[in-house]
C-alpha cells in the first residue's frame, strides 16, 4: 500500500541526502576522511547555499510533477519537464540549474532538435553515467502503484523505456532495473537485507537467458554472499552506473537509519551527491520521515513545494492503486 507519508519520505530522503553530498561532490575520499561531513553544509564544490539540492532531485520531481500531471508515464513530457528544467530553471532549488551530466544535457539538447522522436538517450557502452538510475524511483513507484508486486518483463520495459531517454546503453537499463526490483520489496514493507536478496534474485531471473544477460557480468559483486562485508577501500563511489549502485546497496547494507547511511555515503567522496540520492530514495522508504534528521530538514531548500509535489504524485498513484 502506497502512503502520502512514504512519498514525502522517498522524496525528501533524495532531497536531503543529494543536498548533504552537493558541497562536497568531486572531494575525494581521503581528503574526506580528515573532514567528513557531519552535518548540512554550504557553499562547496558548486558554491550553493546549504540544503541546495541538485540535478538529482531536480531530475526526480520533474518526472513526480509530469505523471501526477497526466496521470501516466508519458515520455515526450518527460523530456519536456527535463529541458525546462536545463533551460529554465524549473524544478530547482533556487531557481538555477548549476549541473548536469553529458550524457544528460546530449539527450535533452537531442529533444531540443527533434532529432530522432523519443531515441534521445545515448547507448553507447561510454554514456554508462548515473543520470538515470537517479531519477527512476518514482517510476518505480507509480508502476508498483499499478502492478504491486508482480513485475513482469512489461513493466521493466517501461523502466527500460524511461531511462532510455537519456540513458539507452543496455549496463544503464539492468542497472534501473536491479534498484526497482530492490524498491517494490522496500514497498511491500520486507526488511532492507531481505529487499535487497528478493530484488537481486528476481533480476537474476529476469534478465538471465535475455539481451541482457552479459549485462549482469557487469553487476556481478552484487550476487557475492559476503558484498556487504566488502572493505570501504573495494567499493567505488564514481558516477558510473555500477560503482553508483554497488556504493548505494553497500551503503544500506552497513547502516542502520538514515542519518548514518547519508553520512556514509557522502563520505565516500568523488559524486557524492547522486550516490547518496540512489541510497537516500530507498532509505528514505524505509526508514520513514521521522528517521530524517530534523535540522537537516530544516535547511533544506524548497522543502514545501517538495511536499507539494510529493502530495500531488501521491494522489496519481492512488488512482492506480483504485484501479487494481
């Protein structure tokens, strides 16, 4: 069952934990180790006023506001959301956009030129960036919404569907579809390891003997019985796809609330913002609203209007839940 509280909580869970890594994104992880973020910070590595989150949440609630708005998934929408938001300033904390991946801004600018109608997301194996597994969630839940439990290989086609717009490279598609697995059991209210265990198993088996098996090869630490016991040196916390999901899931795995599991991820340093938004979401889900520390709530920026947005995508979802 969907609930006003666990939207709010999913997306002020990426909000706050995509703004704790904005000032410090780039930094690397020893340098972190002498300083490491303890607390909401301003006026980092992208000269931003603390609680300011980035392309992450912004990318986030541009998809929240286009299917709350039409009431389904429509991806010329999507992009439409996404190039007012490059263009304009939309859907941003303070009314800038200060980032924004290449793989991200070729597609939008694609759409921009109309030049091939809803082929805008590059898939060649170098545009494996994280721009899309930041942004997925709420697809995830608008689907599950829909289907509950029971993902099939239609809806990991619409997952696929909506990654590809900007990101269309097969490694990018099974990375979406891994986390959403992982989120449907977070939604169905199982324990965090046991979400984890489902959602790897049922994605073995869903993409296993398909286009995308060799894929997997790719993900393979995740299937390892000791990965969450993994040294904090052998995970990697870059903006590619894989680092960006193996550092998420290692994160969840080693915390126990969310103030320790956006610290944890944070402090891994290099693209510290979207690995703590892609653990942020999931722990957010879990964890629940009241687990989100108050002070770093209280510094965020726009937090109303995120709640505003939270309630209307919250309203889209229930219609589908009225309709199963």
């Amino acid at each position: 069952m969907i609930n006003l509280e666990a939207i709010k909580a999913m997306t002020l869970g990426i909000a706050v934990a995509d703004a704790m890594g904005v000032p410090v994104e780039f930094k690397s992880r020893s340098s972190l180790k002498k300083k490491p973020v303890t607390e909401m910070l301003g006026y980092g590595s992208h000269y931003q006023p603390a609680g300011t989150w980035s392309d992450d949440t912004s990318m986030t609630i541009a998809t929240m506001e286009s299917i709350a708005r039409l009431k389904r998934i429509d991806c010329e929408d999507l992009m439409r959301n996404f190039s007012r938001w490059y263009f304009d300033g939309e859907f941003t904390a303070t009314g800038e956009m200060f980032d924004c991946g290449g793989t991200t801004t070729s597609a939008i600018i694609k759409f921009i030129r109309k030049i091939q109608p809803l082929v805008y997301g590059s898939d060649e194996s170098y545009s494996n960036g994280n721009g899309s597994l930041m942004r997925i969630l709420p697809v995830v839940i608008y689907l599950y919404g829909i289907y509950g439990k029971d993902f099939n290989e239609n809806t990991l086609r619409k997952i696929h569907e909506v990654s590809g717009l900007t990101h269309a490279h097969p490694r990018s598609l099974v990375g979406c579809g891994i986390y959403s697995l992982i989120a449907v059991q977070l939604l169905e209210g199982k324990p965090m390891l046991e979400s984890i265990q489902v959602g790897l198993t049922q994605a073995k088996e869903f993409y296993a003997d398909s286009a995308f098996e060799v894929e997997l090869q790719n993900y393979s630490r995740l299937w390892r019985k000791d990965f969450a016991n993994l040294l904090e040196e052998e995970i990697k916390s870059t903006g590619y796809v894989v680092d960006t999901l193996e550092a998420a899931l290692w994160c969840l795995l080693n915390t126990e609330n969310y103030k320790s599991l956006a610290l944890k991820a944070v402090n891994l340093g290099d693209d510290t913002d979207t690995v703590a938004t892609v653990a942020g979401g999931l722990a957010g889900i879990y964890y629940g609203l009241e687990e989100i520390p108050k002070d770093w709530l209280s510094k965020l920026q726009r937090r109303e209007y995120l709640e505003e947005i939270a309630t209307d995508f919250f309203h889209s979802c229930v219609i589908n839940e009225v309709k199963q």
